[in-house]
C-alpha cells in the first residue's frame, strides 16, 4: 500500500486533503497478514494498549477528562505512539473512544471514571431517535488533525482507526449508561422493532462518518468494535444487528483499507460478523483461533480463507512468564489455520498489566518463525 496521506481540512463538509505525507506501507506485516498472504514476521498489537496499563500515559492524562482527551490532537497523538515507542508494536491504534462520534453530534454524554459512559437522556422511543442532532463532520476536525500528527511520526507503522459498531453504542443510548443484561436494550429490540432499526440505522451513519473521517486523514486501517454484541442470538444479530454493521463496513468498501470487526463472546456469531464486511475478524479468547477458522469455512465454502485476530485472554499476562510463553506459542500455532493471523489479546489490556510483559510478548510473536 503506497499512499499519500496527510493532514485534513473540512470544506463544506468535505475532508480534503493538505500537506500529503508519503508512506509506503507495501511490506507492512500487519496489512500483508490482513491481505492473507505471508508477511515476514506474525504481526502483533494489543486493543487498549494506548493508554491506561503505561505509567506514561497516567501522567499524560492525570487532571484531563477523558472526552477533553480525546479531542485534544496533541494528547491523542501522544497517548497512541506511546506503545509503539515501549513495545515494538506492529501497529498504532487511534487513542479514543466508542462514544467520541456521539460527543461530537453534540449528544449530551459524559465518560465518568469508574463507571463509563454515561447518557443524560435515553433514547427510548421514535421521538428521542428524531430529536438526535446530524453529525458535522468539522466537529471531527481534532481527530483529523490527531492522524495528521501521527502520520509524520509513525513511518513504517500502520494506524488503525477505531469505531464503536452501532448495537454497543445503540446499548449506552437506551440503557443510559453501562448494563450487565440490556434489559432495555433487548426490549426496545423485540417490541419495537420500528424505534430499533430507527436508532441503529442513525448511529450507523454517526459510525460510517466518524470512520470515513479516519479513513480520509490517513489511517492505514480500521477496526469496527462491538463491546456487547456477544449478549445475542446468531438470530437477533441477524435481524436486529447485522443490517446495520454491515451498511457500515461496506460503506467502506471502495476505501481500500482492512476492515476489522471484533465482539466480545461472540464466538457464534464470527460467520455472521465476517459476512456483514470484515476482512479480519476478530477472536476473543474463548474459541481457539484453529476453530474459529473452522467454523468460518464451514459456514462460506467458497469464500476465501479467512483472516483472524486474536486471542490471548489478557488475564493470562498475570500468570507468570512460563505460562504468557506458552499460551503465546499455542496461539501463534492454532492462527497457521488461517491465510492471515495478526496475534492480539482476545480483549483489551488490563490496567494493572505489567507493561514489561507486553513487551516481551511482542518479542515473542516477533521471533517464532
């Protein structure tokens, strides 16, 4: 991949192009992996390695509100390149957060520490979905000019772009805020079906901006992130949930950069997950990667061989280096099922892990052959 990227600006609404960096990502492990072909060494990052496990980033942050954070270009270009200068990643993911597309729509939202995301009016019925603003993309402009940064410090390492798929943020806007079972959420889901594919198909649109925002600053690739979508069905994500993921991820279709999606417990919902548009999808650590590759290939025979990422599970990194070294080999192993493996956490890095042990991970996946 040999693309002139650079800076944004935003004319009538437009993304436009200034100041093109030049980066010739051709040979890149993790986007050879993401084409499934053979890159020259496994590729590895963690999700959640920009920010709360580096002690770096703690300072950086201390005193700054998280949405404050991520709408600052600076403190986000920082917060990203600061694993990539620990440990030898393989990629930077943009610093933000799944309800960054929502804050700028100017929804009224706080992220409050210790708890997550909270919405200070539910959506629940076809007049709160009408009463949502249209979001503007000039309002993305920090996350723009945050890629525009980051483009002139990573060199030969990709940047992933970040979203959150539109069941988990559809989840924070009925529930309020975080919930154990989305009682609402599934009831809003089964009784009234009208205000659902309303609020999915609006945040869609938030999601499919904020990413076509990324895309056009630069970033190498995205992934689609779907925190809840493992509390359904294989049928209530089809009818519910997958019209709207996938309006999103073929939105970017003619884009030309790997499309990620990852779920947490979704392990029966992989096929459908790669049918809604993934080119990688992402395992958490609960099925082997070798069957998840399986179960992919059985489910579209004559779809290429899949592509996959995962799947330590992230409490294994407290377990003592004898044990990270052989989950890290038994995964490494398991993702040579697939055309393409890029080696990640099944999930997002706890705040107490030790950073020196994600850094010898990577050294790790780096030189097993």
């Amino acid at each position: 991949m040999d693309r002139a990227v650079g800076r944004c600006g935003i004319i009538g609404g437009i993304m436009t192009m200034t100041s093109p960096v030049r980066r010739d990502l051709v040979d890149a492990p993790l986007l050879v992996a993401a084409r499934g072909q053979a890159p020259a060494r496994t590729p590895v990052w963690f999700m959640r390695q920009a920010g709360r496990s580096l002690p770096e980033y703690r300072a950086l942050r201390e005193g700054t509100p998280m949405l404050q954070a991520c709408f600052t270009p600076e403190m986000v270009a920082e917060v990203t390149l600061q694993p990539v200068r620990r440990h030898g990643v393989d990629a930077a993911i943009l610093f933000s957060d799944i309800v960054v597309p929502l804050a700028a729509a100017g929804i009224d939202l706080d992220i409050v520490p210790g708890t997550g995301p909270v919405v200070a009016q539910p959506v629940r019925d076809l007049a709160g979905v009408g009463a949502l603003p249209e979001l503007d993309p000039a309002r993305l402009r920090p996350v723009a000019d945050a890629i525009g940064i980051l483009l002139g410090e990573l060199g030969p390492t990709p940047l992933i772009g970040f979203a959150g798929a539109p069941f988990t943020l559809a989840s924070y806007l009925i529930e309020g805020g975080p919930s154990r079972n989305h009682e609402r959420t599934k009831a809003m889901m089964m009784s009234a079906p009208d205000v659902w594919h309303a609020l999915l198909g609006r945040i869609a649109d938030y999601t499919l901006a904020f990413l076509n925002v990324q895309i056009a600053a630069g970033v190498d690739a995205v992934q689609l992130f779907d925190s809840w979508a493992g509390a359904l069905s294989e049928k209530d994500y089809r009818e519910f949930v997958f019209p709207h993921s996938r309006k999103v991820l073929d939105g970017l279709a003619q884009a030309g950069v790997p499309r990620i999606h990852f779920g947490v417990g979704t392990a029966e919902l992989l096929p459908a997950m790669r049918e809604a548009g993934a080119d990688v999808v992402g395992v958490d650590w609960r099925l082997p990667l070798d069957v998840a590759v399986r179960r992919l290939e059985r489910a579209a025979p004559d779809a290429p061989k899949p592509v996959v990422q995962g799947n330590l599970d992230p409490a294994v990194l407290f377990a003592g280096w004898g044990v990270v070294e052989r989950e890290v080999r038994r995964i490494v192993r398991e993702g040579k099922a697939a055309a393409g493996h890029v080696f990640n956490l099944g999930h997002g890095v706890l705040p107490e892990t030790d950073p020196t042990v994600l850094t010898r991970v990577v050294e790790l996946v780096h030189s097993i052959p």
